[in-house]
C-alpha cells in the first residue's frame, strides 16, 4: 500500500532542491579550494578524488534544477485546473 505520509507538496520540493543546489555548490567549492592547493607540498590533495567530487556535485546541481522544475510544473497544473 501507498505511504500517503511520504507525499510531498511542491512547496517541500522547492525547499529540498534549494537545500540540494547550495549543498552541491558548498562540496563544489571546498574541492575547488583544495584543487587550489595541488602545488603546495604540505596539503596532501589527490586530484582524481577532486575532479570525481566536482563532477558528482555538478550532477547532484542538476538533479536537484531538474527537481525544482518539476515542482513549478506540478504547482503550474495546479492552477490550470477549472472548478
């Protein structure tokens, strides 16, 4: 049977693509920033782990546009609807 307590409303989907979209950015930042360091010797930074961390926050960004354009769509269809 359905979880009817799972629902979510797009009001909720906007705030959970909001909070994914800065999450990424903040894991996208804190790698450019140790990427930055690559020439120091006294900061271990390993690249391969870096661009892997850049990549998979570039793809958690989109998941989570795509989310909140979802949402405007579901909140768009609710409005098209005619009582």
């Amino acid at each position: 049977m359905y979880d009817v307590s799972r629902v979510t409303s797009p009001a909720n989907a906007y705030a959970t693509a909001a909070y994914g979209m800065n999450k990424a950015i903040k894991t996208f930042e804190d790698s450019a920033v140790r990427t930055a360091g690559l020439g120091n010797p006294n900061i271990p930074v390993d690249p391969v782990k870096e661009v892997a961390a850049q990549i998979t926050s570039r793809t958690a960004f989109e998941a989570n546009v795509k989310t909140a354009k979802v949402a405007n769509q579901m909140i768009g269809a609710v409005l098209d609807i005619k009582v």
